[in-house]
C-alpha cells in the first residue's frame, strides 16, 4: 500500500512538473542539470515533450544529436549527455 502511494505521489508530481514546462513556469535546463529524486525514472523524451514547441521530430533530433536514447531515463543520463543536452535546449 506505501509503494502504490509513493507511485501515485510521484506521478501527481510529474504531472504538475510537466504543466509547468507547457507554462514556461520551469526551466528545462535547470531540471535537467538538478533533477529532483521524482525525476530520476522519467523518459527524457517525455519531459521534452512538455516543453513549448517541442514535438516529437525536434525531440528525437536533440536526442539523436546528443547520442541520448529515447527511452532513457533521466537518472540514467551521463555527465556529457546531460552537459551536451543542456548546451542544445539553451541555444533554442
């Protein structure tokens, strides 16, 4: 019953994460440089996707210029993919 609520916690979180990206509230390179213990198993994809004009061809372009899985998690980014993405999302 704990695990499913921690579940449910951290996908409230997410969701809320991701409707402040749409909003420009939160800055992506920011979460992505210190992400918060929630956003470790989130798809990078997924969080790139919420920014403003960001679909999935851009997406799967930054990913695929920067060597990043799109199936790879946020805690699963190493130090240059994750300097190598943060450069790439501050240039547009």
């Amino acid at each position: 019953m704990e695990a499913l609520q921690r579940a449910n916690d951290i996908r409230t979180r997410r969701a809320q994460l991701k409707r402040d990206l749409k909003a420009g509230r939160q800055p992506i390179d920011r979460l992505l440089l210190e992400p918060p213990d929630y956003l470790a198993t989130a798809k990078v994809f997924d969080l790139l996707l919420a920014v403003p004009k960001y679909g999935r061809v851009k997406v799967n372009k930054i990913l695929g210029q920067c060597k990043i899985s799109p199936s790879k998690t946020v805690g699963g980014l190493s130090e240059r993919q994750r300097r190598e993405l943060v450069a790439l999302m501050r240039r547009r």
